[in-house]
C-alpha cells in the first residue's frame, strides 16, 4: 500500500474537523465522557504558528489524516494527530508522526513534545512505539498545557501524561517518488517497510520545503486545544 504525506494546502483545511471528530468519536466510545467539544476548523487550526501535514491514499486526493505541530516559545509540540477510522491501521499515523519529526528537525527543533491518555491504547502506547517517551513539563508552555487540561476535566477519563520525542532526520518510511505539485507544495510518496528512511535529494528539498512554509493568514496564537488522540 502506498500513500502520499504533504503540507497542507487551503483545500486541504476544509476536511481536518470532519477528520478529527471521525476520530473522536473512538475516544469518546472508549472514555464515555458526557460530552466533547467538536473540533477546531481547518482555518482555525492554521492560525496558529506552526505546520500541518495531511496524508492521503493517493497524490491530490482527499486527505485522510493529518498531524497538526504548533511552534510556540520556542517548542514543538504535536497538537493532534487524526485519521479516519475507515483508514485506520494502515499506517498513515505513524507515517504522519515520523514526518512532523522529521519536518521538526528541518525547522532546527532537538525535540518535539505532546500530550495524551495514558490508558488508550492508540495514544501513550502507540506513541511509545514512535519513539516517545513519558517526560516531565519543562517550560512554562509546557506547564501551562498541563494546567489548561486540568481546568478542561481531562483528568476525570483518565490519566495524562507528557511525551517527548526527538526529531528524526529521516523518516521512518521508503521514499519512492517526491511530486512538487502547481500550488506550490510538496509531497511524498511512501510505502510501508520494516527498516529503512527517507533518502536522496528529492528528501532534503521537501526537508528545505518544511522548514520555510509558505506564510498563512490568521492570528499569532500560540496555545491550541490540547492533544486528545
């Protein structure tokens, strides 16, 4: 099975909210809360400093997946990873993961950081298999994301922790073929494999690619919703 990892583009925002409640929707199976707060938009999401990666089966097709990464007082951090349940188990999430990593360190990051339940099968321990592991908040970002799922209630379905992971220089999939696509983004073609990482030219231009995005509209805002799945 081959899919395709790629910065966002503005067509792509209109489908990450449909996306992320799909997904949600597993977590609220599982945990059983009373209620959860629908997801941001797409345009909301990318007001914030930061990146979003979108996956999808083929080259310019409807996203799939996608992994939100915002840059704030000078962190990393993995805001949301989503995939649709219908596509789950393929491989696009951890796919999507070694790229954030990836795109993180072409940005200048030495680590990337997130937050997730401890009890849910496809959060602490999957991102642990990514090469996450439980750290303590370091910064006052960090804490301050703490404190935000605190007064949210998070804590009443289960645990929360901090990972942090380092960025990888190449990720964690075989690259076959790099498009540069007419609006101007970049994309990357990969097929699942046990060992191995992106290599050739083709990767350190969509590594170039990442680390100088092209600017989006909106506010300054650091501080996203935090991470639920």
């Amino acid at each position: 099975m081959s899919f395709y990892i790629r910065v966002a583009t503005p067509a792509d925002l209109e489908h990450t909210a449909a996306i992320e409640n799909a997904a949600d929707a597993l977590l609220i199976k599982f945990l059983g809360p009373g209620e959860w707060h629908p997801a941001p938009t797409g345009l909301e999401r990318a007001a914030s400093p930061g990146f979003i990666l979108v996956s999808s089966d083929q080259a310019g097709e409807t996203v799939v997946g996608f992994a939100h990464v915002t840059e704030c007082e000078g962190f990393a951090h993995l805001e949301q990873l989503s995939v649709l349940p219908a596509h789950a188990r393929r491989g696009h999430g951890r796919a999507l993961v070694d790229a954030a990593k990836f795109a993180a360190a072409a940005r200048g990051y030495d680590r990337i950081s997130l937050r997730t339940f401890v009890e849910v099968p496809w959060n602490a321990p999957f991102y642990a298999t990514c090469g996450f592991s439980e750290s303590e908040p370091v910064s006052d970002f960090h804490r301050r994301m703490a404190k935000i799922e605190t007064a949210l209630g998070l804590h009443r379905f289960g645990r929360r922790i901090e990972m942090t992971g380092r960025p990888r220089q190449r990720a964690g999939r075989r690259h076959d073929d790099f498009h540069e696509s007419r609006a101007g983004y970049a994309s990357i073609r990969c097929r699942q494999r046990v060992a191995g990482g992106l290599r050739g030219t083709s990767v350190r231009a969509w590594s170039r690619e990442l680390a100088h995005p092209e600017p989006r509209d909106g506010g300054s805002s650091c501080h996203g919703r935090t991470h639920d799945g």
